[in-house]
C-alpha cells in the first residue's frame, strides 16, 4: 500500500476513546493516515465535501446519529467510498442489514483486532473498483470511436462469424449500398445472402489492412477480388470486396465498393509485422 500519501478516515463516533483506540490499532498494523471525528448529520455532510475521506468507520448508534443514516448519505455522495460500521454490540441480522444496505463490513468493537484487516481489504476492493470503472469509461469511449468511424466511411463494411458467415455488424453505407433499410434485416441472414452464388470467403494467411495475403517480401500477392454481389431486391452488380481475419479471431470483416476496379486510397500503409 502506497504510504506517501496519507489516507484520510473519518470516524462516526460519539466516544473520542474508541476512536483514539481504532485509530492505534490502525496505525500499529502500518497504515498511514490522517483522521477527524464527527458525531452529528451536520459534521458528517461537512466532512464528506470538505475533508473528502477515503475511509468511513462509523459507530451504528449514536445520540443524535446512527450509522445506517450515515451510510445512505455516503452512499449518495459517492458509492465507491468504503464504509465499515464499528460497534460495540450487533446482532446477525442487523449485521446482514447493514451489508445488504451497501456498508462494505463491520467489526465488533470487542473484535478491534480484525478492523485493520477490514480497513485494507475495503481499500483493496475500492482500488479494484475504481479501475474497473475506470476501464468501463475507456471501453465507452473506444465504442463511441469506432462506431463514428465505422458508420461515417463510404464504403459499405460488414462482420460476420468466420466459421458460419452470420452476420455480427454492418455499417450505414452497406444498407445503403445493398439496399436494406434497416440493420435488423442484415443481421438476420448471413453473409451468403449477399452474395451472388459465390463460396465462403478464405481466411488469408497473413494480410495487410485492405485484407490482401502477404508474401516473404511483404508486397501483395494479388489484386482486390472481384465478386458478384447482390442487393436486397435481387439485382446484382459488381463490387471489389477485400476480406480480413486477425489470427486465431472467429470473426472476420469485409469492405465492398462498388467500382469493379477502385483505386486504393492515397496514403501511405504499413504492413502488418510477421513472425
């Protein structure tokens, strides 16, 4: 555990001896922190924007607080924020209480022993927690990226499964281009309803971005194919279709364009390193 930056706890707590006592214990067992203590609503919602704990050890009865009242605040303010309630008597089922109501442990106060193992064990899962959203966000945004650039390309791109040729995902330009008006009815056939009478397409062996095969030399070994396509109504026409699997993937995807003949775009390419 980083200790260059010091935690902050914030104890609920009506007796300043048991929050002198929690506070050796922790310190004892290497945790370096710095703490306050608060006994009312007033100072805990003061203490929450203010002094903005990373730790809540909170007594489960005080005078003019409590400590489930104390857990449904921090819980609003910020869910992420570990709180263990710390008291001197609880029964199993109020116990079960306060962790189905979101307190992420508790310990007995003639139990002290316990409350650093506790402390770490929520700072660990707190650690966790935040990576894990933390990944969710960065996972969003990659979606959000890829969905702008695969729907705001011309050329009509679809996935489909490698083994089974049913479809995964296709983009605005391919129900365009193959006549669909909506998603739902590509993704209800396979890749063979697009097709006029032609076989499955090979997986290449090693290929370049426009899913052309590799040789030793890294120049292509062929041109884009050529293919028969056909639209949602029926008529076909000719399209180059250039396909591409990543190794070991069950999925693979393909662009059409509907020149039989087009030329690659202007911009320099970097083939794909081998073994």
């Amino acid at each position: 555990m980083n200790t260059d930056i010091p935690l902050r706890i914030l104890f609920v707590e009506d007796v300043p001896a048991d929050a002198e006592l929690a506070a050796r214990i922790l310190s004892k067992e290497g945790l370096a922190f710095t703490s306050i203590r608060v006994e009312t609503q007033e100072e805990f919602l003061n203490a929450l924007i203010e002094y903005r704990p990373d730790l809540i050890l909170s007594d489960y009865s005080l005078p003019q607080f409590d400590g489930m009242r104390a857990l449904r605040l921090a819980l609003a303010h910020n869910v992420n924020l570990p709180f263990i309630i710390v008291t001197g008597s609880i029964d199993e089922e109020t116990a079960v209480d306060c962790i189905k109501a979101g307190a992420w442990d508790y310990v007995l106060k003639e139990r002290m022993a316990r409350l650093p193992f506790a402390a770490k064990s929520a700072l660990e899962r707190r650690k966790i927690r935040l990576s894990q959203a933390e990944s969710a966000v960065m996972l969003r945004e990659s979606e959000r990226r890829y969905r702008e650039i695969f729907n705001a390309t011309n050329e009509a791109i679809f996935i489909d499964d490698a083994a089974t040729g049913q479809m995964i995902d296709v983009n605005d330009a391919m129900l365009r281009m193959y006549g669909y008006s909506s998603k739902q009815e590509v993704l209800a056939g396979s890749i063979g309803d697009l097709s006029a009478n032609r076989p499955p397409i090979p997986k290449p062996r090693r290929s370049n971005i426009y899913g052309e095969p590799w040789n030793r030399d890294r120049r292509p070994l062929n041109g884009w194919p050529e293919n028969g396509a056909a639209k949602n109504s029926g008529r076909k026409f000719r399209c180059a279709a250039p396909t591409s699997a990543a190794r070991g993937a069950s999925w693979r995807w393909c662009v059409t364009l509907p020149s039989a003949r087009p030329q690659k775009p202007q911009f320099t390419t970097w083939p794909i390193s081998t073994p």
